[in-house]
C-alpha cells in the first residue's frame, strides 16, 4: 500500500486551500510501464494533466478531461483516486495558490495531433523512475514512482 506523504500547505490555512484533479496517463508497451508527462504553460517545467473541478463531470471525468485539453489524450479515468499532492499554484502576482491535487489513472487509448493546448505544450513519454525524477512536487514524484496499473483491477 501506498503511503501518502504529509501535505504542504505553506502559510495557508486549510479553508484557503483549493482543488484539482489530475491525470496519470499511462500506457504498457513491451511490458513496461510509460507515463505521459507535459510541459506547464508558463514556467515550463514537467507535470501531469491537472485542472479545476467541472460542474456534470466526475473528478476522475475532469481530469480525463484536462488530459485532452492539455495533451491529446484519449482514454478513460479510473474513478478511484491514486494519491494527492500539493503545490503552490502561481497566480500573478500573489504568492501562490496553494493547491491539493487528487491524481487519477488514466489508460491512453490513443493521442490526438491536434488538441486545445498542443501549442502551449510538449509532452513525452517516459518511464515511472524517469517521471518521477522530472517533476517537481516529491509527492507527486512518488505516486509516479510507485503507480503500478496491475492494481487498477
């Protein structure tokens, strides 16, 4: 079982803290496990697809759908969460939102060429121990890590 890691939450109090839902997209190719990562708009750093909730959608449905919108991706969410990370989202000129992150699998059926974000955005594929070294939050480096889809049963 995975363990989750404390959250972060900066200065902020609890109530000040907001909500996203997040895609682990993911495919098995020659029996290895590869996890799409993409490129944030601004700082360019590696993340996976993460947005706010959407009214009629699910949280897992959500974030498949900020998965489309910012990579291409065309699956389905598992609606069990994997984990949660936080983060401090930038917002201008505040000093940050702070932000929990409910992360979700989601197996790619295929990528799109063309989708809403595919100027503002690389993505690329990579293994688990590769992903995980890429981001930033440790939190989320380790859900990566240790996201096994065998157990998505």
């Amino acid at each position: 079982m995975i363990k989750q890691l404390p959250l972060s939450f900066g200065r902020a109090k609890k109530a000040d803290v907001r909500t996203q839902f997040a895609a682990l997209c993911y495919r098995v190719k020659n029996s290895k496990v590869q996890i799409l990562l993409v490129t944030s708009r601004g700082t360019r750093r590696w993340i996976i697809p993460k947005g706010w909730p959407m009214d009629g959608l699910t949280p897992g449905d959500s974030a498949a759908q900020e998965a489309w919108e910012e990579a291409g991706v065309m699956g389905r969410a598992d609606q069990r969460p994997l984990g949660m990370f936080s983060y401090n989202k930038d917002m201008g000129a505040d000093a940050g939102l702070p932000v929990v992150a409910m992360v979700y699998a989601l197996k790619v059926k295929s990528l799109a060429a063309e989708f809403p974000e595919a100027a503002e955005r690389t993505r690329k594929w990579v293994s688990r121990k590769k992903a995980s070294q890429m981001v930033d939050s440790p939190e989320l480096a380790r859900i990566l890590r240790d996201f096994d889809p065998r157990f998505l049963a």
